[in-house]
C-alpha cells in the first residue's frame, strides 16, 4: 500500500486490502487461474469480512493438491508480497513469480520442517521447469556463501 489512492498496479480509483489481494486485476487474473469456475461468482462477490469466513470454512473446493482453507492464505500473503515487491522494489510481478506450494508435516522439529520445505520447493520449481530458484531463508545453518 503506498500514499496514493489508486492502485499503482492496475490504476484502479481505490486501494484497499481487499483490492490488493482479490480485486487488482493481477490478482483477479490469478485468482480465475485457481478458484473453480463454479465458486467464482460468490467468491468475487464478498465484502472482505464475508470473503475471508466463506474462504476459511470452505471443506468442499477441491483442488489437485492441498486443501482450500490452506491455500487462500498462502496466496494471500503471495499476492500482497508480490504487490509491495511490484511498488517497492519495482519488479514486474509476472505470475511465474507468484508460486507456492503447500505440504503436511508430522511431529517434527523446526529445521526438519524447514529443510524438508526447501527441498520440495526446489523439487517443485524444478518439476516445473524453472532452473534458477532463489531460497530465501532465515536459518544459519542453510546460509551459504
């Protein structure tokens, strides 16, 4: 979100949280990429309060791989990134940089979650064809030079 009142994205007249994650037409175009043809009506159609508990609570989108209520957050957080990335630090925001994946975890500790995490991220983004994968991560121990 930036001090203008318009999205610098897609020059639309108001930016709101709501239009960053789900109303720019970025997001709407990846949006339509995701949610099922049958549920797009009601799912562009919410205020934000309604959008969020119908997204939360829907058991019933099926989805080739991982679970609704898992991914609407996820791709929130993506596309608000994505959006701060595109104002701040000028980048293009191409879909093929707005990815991400999901994956279960049993009883685990944290650099075992955290390591299986940037090993089936690299064997996503390589499944996919990407060859060039940037890792970010805050542990040490990943950390090379």
């Amino acid at each position: 979100m930036t001090n203008e009142s318009f999205c610098t994205r897609c020059g639309e007249s108001s930016e709101t949280a709501l239009h960053a994650v789900r109303g720019c037409h970025f997001a709407t175009w990846i949006w339509r990429a995701i949610v099922p043809a049958t549920t797009q009506i009601s799912f562009f159609a919410t205020s934000i309060d309604n959008w969020l508990l119908w997204n939360l609570t829907r058991g019933d989108i099926v989805l080739v791989e991982g679970k609704w209520p898992t991914l609407l957050p996820i791709s929130c957080w993506l596309l608000w990134k994505n959006t701060n990335d595109f104002i701040f630090k000028h980048t293009s925001g191409s879909s093929q940089e707005l990815t991400g994946f999901s994956m279960e975890v049993g009883e685990s500790d944290v650099f075992q979650v955290e390591a299986r995490a940037i090993y089936e991220g690299l064997m996503f983004a390589w499944s996919r064809g990407f060859r060039q994968v940037k890792v970010e991560t805050d542990n040490v121990v990943f950390l090379l030079d």
